[in-house]
C-alpha cells in the first residue's frame, strides 16, 4: 500500500512556526490500530485522515491521533487539512465540510487565511478543582478554574503563562487536559495547553482548545471578535470570533513543510 503523507505548519505564517500536522488523503478508512501506528511512527502532536464522504453536503469524513489516543477535536490539523485540500486536491474549491465526532466543520478559503467554523464549547465554573493542581503548574497563582472537555486555567497576567512550568507527571496523574490563559499584552489573550494523558506534554497551537477560549473570553472581555496568541516554544496566532452561542470561527495561515510517500507491505 502506497499512501502520500503532507506536513504542514499551521497557524503560522513561518516555516518552523505553528503547529506542525501530518496529512494523510485517505480513498476509504484504514482500520483505527494502523491509523494510530502510523500517528505514533510520525510523532507529532496530531496525524490527521480524511476520506470523501457519503453524507449529504459533506465533502470529507475527518478522524485524528496524537501519538497515543484518537481524539474527538483538533483545529491545527483540521486547518492544515484544508490548506492540503485547496492547494493540492480540490484546488478550485472556495469551502469545505468535514464531518466528525464533534459534528460538522466548514472550513473556508479567505484571500492568505483559512477560517474554521467549529463547536462553541463555553466552560464551566469547577467549584472544586483538582488537588494539587497549583503545585503541578509549577506553583502558579490561579484565578479561576473552569471546564468543558479540558480544564481551563485562568492565571493573573500573561507572564504568568508564559513562565509557567508544570510538572508533567502531575499533571498527568490528574488525568486533564489542561489549557493555561490570562489577559494578553498585545493581543486579547494568551494561553498554553498539556496534554501529557494524550502522549503531548506541551501542544504548541491548539485550535480545539480554541473553542473553549473563545466563549470564556467573548464573555470576560465582552468582545465578539479578537485575537489570541499561543506562547509555546514555536508560538502561533489565531483569530477569533464569538459567533453565537453554538458556534465560533477562528482563522489562520499555514505553511507547506514536505510531500512524502508511505509504503506499507501486505496492506
């Protein structure tokens, strides 16, 4: 078996920035333990497969792995998916939907940027946060906990998040997912994102965590639209807007990295 594999840096307008994905077009599934081999031989924070799809008004069927689990929602990869999917397949196409675990995904061409409609998934206040979560932070100040599928950490000032320096295995035995944010300087507001459970300990642009920030921070700073900036080692910058209360739209640029060619015997 034959397959062309694409990597691509999303969310960034530089090589060596964003997020880098592995793409792999799919004509029919592979089977879910090769497709999480395959994650784990690429080692990346997300290897992501689409297929074309049967459903009415959708174009691609879209699943995606980290190194270690399949998981329900990811927007850097989803994002390089289209980029792929304008640049190198479909090139005349304007607009995309993908279907998923999360629903459906309109993923649309806008002049050098890419925008994604995706789930609006507004956090709760946790009343009782995990035990030790300060100490596994590194010792960090909080100022609120909340949840939606990850724990969403709001710390002081934009310093604090980008000086914060957890201790993965805490963390992991938490068992979260755990997105770090605090009000940004030159931006509307900043955040980190773990993922030691999922086989990442840091993700360095995290789209889905995305859909979590944005109805947190529409609220706290009663603003539709705005900007965020991921401070991972690579950073990456992502537009934001609250778009109603089931959906938001957050956009960036990619960047082509290489085209390969997988060969897997007897398959």
């Amino acid at each position: 078996m034959k397959l062309t594999l694409y990597q691509v840096d999303a969310f960034t307008s530089k090589l060596f920035g964003g997020n880098p994905a592995a793409v792999i077009p799919l004509k029919k599934w592979l089977n879910t333990e090769l497709m999480q081999k395959l994650a784990l031989e690429n080692n990346l924070s997300e290897t992501v497969f689409f297929v074309p799809s049967e459903k009415k008004g959708v174009d691609y069927d879209i699943r995606w792995f980290t190194p270690a689990v399949e998981i329900n929602l990811c927007g850097h990869a989803t994002l390089a998916s289209g980029y792929i999917i304008f640049r190198e397949i479909k090139k005349k196409k304007k607009s995309i939907t993908f279907s998923c675990k999360s629903g459906l995904l309109k993923v649309s061409r806008k002049k050098d940027r890419i925008e994604m409609d995706f789930p609006s998934w507004k956090p709760a206040a946790v009343n009782e946060p995990p035990a030790n979560l300060s100490e596994a932070l590194g010792g960090v100040e909080i100022v609120s906990v909340h949840k939606q599928r990850d724990l969403l950490i709001e710390l002081k000032d934009e310093n604090a998040v980008q000086k914060c320096n957890p201790d993965f295995g805490m963390l992991k035995k938490i068992g979260e997912k755990v997105i770090i944010t605090a009000p940004g300087k030159d931006c509307d507001f900043v955040s980190r994102f773990f993922a030691p459970t999922a086989g990442i300990d840091e993700d360095p642009v995290t789209g889905s965590a995305h859909s979590q920030l944005i109805p947190f921070w529409s609220e706290q700073l009663k603003k539709k639209k705005m900007t965020a900036r991921q401070l991972s080692a690579r950073r990456g910058e992502i537009g934001c807007e609250q778009l109603n209360e089931q959906r938001v739209v957050m956009s960036g640029q990619c960047v082509f990295y290489m085209k390969g060619e997988l060969r897997i015997a007897d398959l």
